[in-house]
C-alpha cells in the first residue's frame, strides 16, 4: 500500500509517505505557516520516491486535539487528495501519534491547548496496539487525573507550560514530544490495510473543545 499522511496540529508540519512498509517523512517547525509547507513537503516525498500523488491509495491526518487551524489544513488537505481519486482517508488521534513517537509503553500526552487548558490522555500499549487508559479530554492541568501504576512517561509541551504542577508526578519526561506525520502513518498503515479507512467526506478533526478564545471580557478579567 502506497498512502500519503500528515500532521499539522502544533507548530510543527510533517509530511510522511508510506510505501509497503516503508517509511520516508519530513517536518519542520513552521510556526503559522502549515498551508505554505504542507503540499511541498509532499511535493517533495513522493518525487524522491519516485512516484506521483496520482499513485497514492489513501491519505492520513492528524485528527488532533490541536491548534484548530492546522487541524482543518491537515484534514483538508487529505480530503482535497482524497476527493479527487475517491481515496480512502482515516483520521489517527495526536494524543496517540505522541505515546507513539515516544518509544514508551505507558504515557501521558499533555498539549498546552493555551486558555489554561491541556490536552491530555493517558495511553498503554498492548502488543502492537495503544488503549486508552484515560481518554482524550480538554481540562485545567490542576484537574488533570492520575494514571494508577508506575512507570508513566509524560510527554508534550504541557509538560513545560505548566512544569512546577506536573515536575514529580511522572517517572520520565519527554517534553520535547509532539505528533509527527511519521507516527501517524505507522498508526494508520494497520487500520487502512484492515479496511478502516473511510469515504473523504466523513473525516474531520477532533477538537475536544469549540471555544478557540477567550473574548475581550474574559481576557479583561483574568
């Protein structure tokens, strides 16, 4: 299988190509410039490959949570491909891209999601597989639970945003982690070879939240 993915949900833009197992990806911290990068990243992926889009058999995003405008430049722009050649698309969890990209088995990803909020989760593998052992939610850090058991990695930038809240709860930490293209294509490879990918028109992103700002007021009375 040939499929393309993508993930712009942080500062960060990436772009991977999977072809039969093997992976080829690229990112760079783009800071608000995801729409300028993207298709050039992958412009620049499959003429390495030596392929064309044309020959791609389906597309993969990040779903999120995230910045809610890369989330809809990363879904957009599977769609945008996927319409095109009636392509298979699958959305895969940045929380879980994270617990992928970080090489643990038990982690908690934490996202500064800004307006005193985190994205978190709190994921183990099983095998081949990542289960939710605290599902994805959006919450003030200080209301973030505790996975029970040991050996939990934290990873994500909420782990630097609000360092002093979480510095002793966690055995290792990997604040330096995001979601990347790269494992997004790994998560996705298993589930699109099992048929989970769906029509270009159903996907969407994953916001955990519809509020994106704070209003005048509110920022007046913090």
């Amino acid at each position: 299988m040939r499929f393309a993915a993508f993930e712009t949900s942080t500062e960060w833009c990436s772009a991977a190509l999977w072809m039969d197992g093997e992976i080829a990806s690229v990112e760079e911290r783009v800071g608000y410039a995801h729409s300028e990068r993207l298709l050039p990243m992958l412009d620049h992926l499959v003429a390495a490959a030596g392929i064309s889009i044309a020959q791609l058999e389906a597309l993969a995003f990040g779903a999120g949570p995230g910045s809610f405008t890369g989330l809809r430049i990363a879904c957009g722009v599977a769609q945008g491909l996927a319409f095109a050649r009636g392509l298979p698309v699958i959305g895969i969890s940045g929380l879980e891209a994270m617990a992928e990209e970080s090489g643990a088995t038990r982690v908690v990803a934490c996202l500064d999601a800004r307006m005193h909020e985190v994205y978190y989760s709190a994921l183990e593998k099983t095998g081949s597989a990542w289960q939710e052992v605290i599902p994805a939610q959006c919450l003030a850090p200080a209301l973030a639970p505790m996975p029970s058991g040991d050996g939990w990695t934290g990873c994500g930038n909420g782990f630097v945003a609000y360092e002093k809240l979480f510095r002793n709860r966690f055995s290792y930490l990997k604040p330096e982690i995001h979601p990347s293209a790269l494992a997004v294509a790994r998560l996705a490879a298993p589930r699109l070879a099992a048929g989970e990918g769906i029509d270009a028109a159903l996907a969407a992103p994953v916001y955990l939240r519809d509020k994106v700002a704070f209003t005048i007021q509110e920022r007046n009375s913090r």
